[in-house]
C-alpha cells in the first residue's frame, strides 16, 4: 500500500461493509436492476480506490488486466461481456469477507490454546507430523490464519533446521487443503468458469489427493506408527473437525440444491455459520473477532481487486469467438490426457514460481480449456488446476501462504522452497497428476 493511504483504506473499509450486504441482495433478488446499479457503482468505486493505493506492482498487474480486457471485448465487440462479467465479479466483495469472517470465528475457539500446548509437549520428529495434520484441518477453514495459531509450538531455543522442518510440514499441509477446500478462492474461481463440475465430485477428488499427500509428507517423519499419528492429530482437533466438516457441507448442499456457483453458495452459507460459532463463544472474544473482521475489511483492496479483474478477463475470454478459434487451433481430442493434465499443473506451478499470480493464470487455462474440445472430462480439468494451484502456493515466493509462514516461523523463503521438502512436492505432484490421468481413462 502506498504511503499515506491508511485514510483511504479506512474509508475503502466502510465502502466495502456497505458493499458486503448490496451484493448480497444483489445475489437474493436476482439481480433486481436498482440494486445491481447500487451494488456495481459501489464496486467501481470500491476498484478504483484499490487501484490509488495498492503497490506498484499489484497495479500494473491491474492495469494489465483491465487492458487485456479491454483488448479481447474491443477485438469481439462484445463490451457487454464485460459488464456482465464485472458484475458477476462483484460476488468476490462478499465471498472474501465471508471467508474473513469465518476465519475470525474460528480462530477465537479457546480450546485451540490446548491444541497448541499438546503440540509443543511433543518430540520434535512428533511435532512435524501434527503440524501437517494441524495445518492442513485448520488452513482448510483458517487458510494462513491456521499458521498464526501454529508458530508459537516452536521452543525458543530451536534450531534454525527444526524451525524449517516445522515450517515446512505446516506450508504442505496447508497448501494440500487449497485442492479440496471450498473456503479457499482456488475452488470458488474454478468451479465458477466449470459449472458443469459438480462441487462434491470436485470435493472428493480433492481431499483424495489431499490424502496422497499427507501419506507422502508423512514418510518423512521418522517416527513409528506414522498413521497412528495422523489419528492422534485428528483427535487432539476433535473440537475443530466437525466445524470444518459443516461448512465444507453447507457450501456444497446450498450449491447443489440451490444450482449456484460455490462463490455464491459460500456468499450466503458462510456468515450465519459464522454466527453461529460467535454466538457459542464468550462476549469477549465474539466482541475481538468482530474488531477484526472489520480491520480486515480495511486491507481487501488488492486482493479484491485482482481477484475480480482477473475473473472479469476469464469471462471476457471464455465468451470470445476469437479466442475460441485460436484455442481450437492447438487444442485438439488428439492430445493425451497425460500431456494436458501434466502441463496445466506445470504451467500453474511456472507461472507462481517466478511471482506471477495464481489466479490469473488459472482463469487463462480455464477460459482455454472450457473453449476447446480436448475430450479431457471437465471433472479432470478442474483438478488439474486445483492440483497445480496447491502445489504453487508451496513454493511460491510472492504468494501468501509462503510470505506469512516464513513471517511467522521464522524462516527464509528459500531455505522452505529450497528445502528436501521440493521432493516432496514433486513426487506429489506427480501422484496427483497419474491418478487424474488414470480416473479419466477409467470414467
């Protein structure tokens, strides 16, 4: 954020409270024409201040958004795509804050102070399996609020290898919860541009891969009973499992039932489970958790605002004729599953690796691939992003779950991406993309 731009923040904070309930009821009443202009100029203003105070990079990435944009609409004449896909965007104003609020309410439960105790009583090799186990239950709900709560098991007098070893297992685990978890923006924007998938299928194939992935890290904690460890973890979170498990399943029930995108069904599921957790919990810390879910509201704008307009150029893209014919130029039913799926993993983990950003890259691949006839099933396509997004996030050096583990455990980006744990990640990686290959030459 650029110096001097707190004021605006705070008034940007204000903007997006109000914008919060409009898109709601932009989303409730269908669209009804007052409240949509009400709810789109709120939004346009809402980017546009983003825009002002946002860092230099975050900008022109920005700007390179809306010109690409702009170039696909200007070349197919189709400007109101645009709009409707800027307006389809504006869910992102109520689905982000709902997800902030949802951490906020988690992250109060007391009994995760007992979590962390039981953590740090343990061996270290002990340790690096349950912070696996930990991350990845609390960052499928937290996202990288679960490393906050996890840093502190680390002693003092550590050495700098443990505090990589713990850092690491935490980034896996919460990284593997990125290809099944529908609190996280990498499955609202992927089902989005699939409607077609359905989200429990998507759900499952996820935490499938999750599963191989944990089992994976697993083999590098040397300590016995290895999967008695894995249920040990489970059960010290006992409290914290059926919450996780209820909002992954409203989400999925109210999409389903209610034939709406996962952005949406997590738009209006997301706040009244929150309040119902907020009201289970103590004045105080229902009173704390709301303080901050506010200052929150403060800090969205970047976020928001590329989230959007990389989500306003997928819509843009997938609605073009010319890029439909372009697409189809080199995307065939010839091409094995195998190449297609290892390269959109490939490409999503490239692309971050050098600091770009994630979910441009996969509203790119999924406007490619839902313009063209590979004969790869949808389902597949969709997980391929999912499982390259999440192994991104690993070892990317400008994305957030790198940006704040290292913060908080005190690490250096490169000794955690650098780490023996790439092996790790490359031979998951690899397994994710053989059992994608494998289902859709079964199904």
């Amino acid at each position: 954020m650029t110096a001097g731009a707190a004021p605006v923040s705070r008034l940007m904070g204000w903007i997006l409270a109000l914008l919060w309930p409009f898109t709601l009821l932009h989303i409730l009443t269908g669209a009804y024409p007052p409240v949509t202009a009400a709810a789109t100029g709120l939004f346009l203003v809402y980017l546009l201040l983003a825009l002002a105070t946002m860092h230099m990079a975050a900008r022109a990435l920005s700007l390179l958004l809306v010109a690409a944009t702009a170039a696909v609409a200007w070349t197919d004449g189709t400007w109101d795509q645009s709009l409707s896909g800027f307006q389809g965007a504006m869910v992102f104003a109520a689905f982000l804050p709902s997800i902030f609020l949802l951490r906020n309410a988690f992250a109060g439960d007391t009994r995760l102070i007992s979590y962390r105790d039981a953590v740090a009583a343990a061996t270290p090799e002990q340790q690096k399996g349950q912070l696996l186990v930990g991350s990845h239950v609390l960052g499928s709900t937290l996202t990288v609020g679960a490393f906050a709560i996890l840093a502190p098991v680390i002693p003092g007098d550590a050495s700098a290898a443990h505090r990589r070893d713990l850092a690491v297992a935490a980034i896996f685990g919460v990284g593997l919860s990125v290809v099944w978890s529908p609190a996280f923006v990498a499955m609202a924007v992927v089902t989005d541009f699939m409607p077609d998938v359905a989200l429990w299928k998507l759900v499952l194939l996820g935490l499938l891969m999750a599963a191989i992935g944990i089992g994976l890290a697993m083999l590098r904690v040397r300590t016995p009973q290895r999967l008695r460890l894995v249920f040990n973890g489970l059960w010290m979170l006992r409290h914290v499992v059926p919450w996780v498990a209820l909002a992954a399943c409203v989400i999925i029930l109210a999409s389903a039932v209610a034939n709406v995108s996962t952005l949406v069904a997590a738009s209006l599921t997301l706040p009244p489970l929150a309040a119902l957790m907020l009201a289970l919990q103590p004045g105080a810390i229902r009173r704390a958790a709301l303080v901050r879910t506010r200052g929150n509201l403060d800090n969205m704008g970047a976020e928001i605002s590329i989230v959007a307009l990389a989500f306003t150029l997928g819509a843009v893209m997938l609605a073009s004729p010319t890029v439909q014919q372009v697409v189809a130029g080199f995307l065939g039913p010839g091409i094995p599953s195998l190449l297609l799926i290892a390269g959109i993993v490939a490409i999503m983990m490239a692309v971050v690796l050098v600091g770009g950003h994630p979910i441009v890259i996969a509203s790119i691949l999924l406007a490619v691939f839902a313009s063209a006839d590979t004969g790869l099933d949808s389902l597949f396509v969709a997980a391929a992003v999912l499982l390259g997004w999440g192994c991104g996030s690993m070892i990317a050096p400008a994305g957030l779950i790198i940006i704040v583990s290292t913060s908080m455990f005190n690490v250096t980006r490169r000794d955690v991406i650098l780490s023996r744990h790439a092996w790790t990640l490359v031979a998951f990686a690899s397994a994710g993309i053989a059992l994608l290959t494998l289902l859709d030459a079964v199904f």
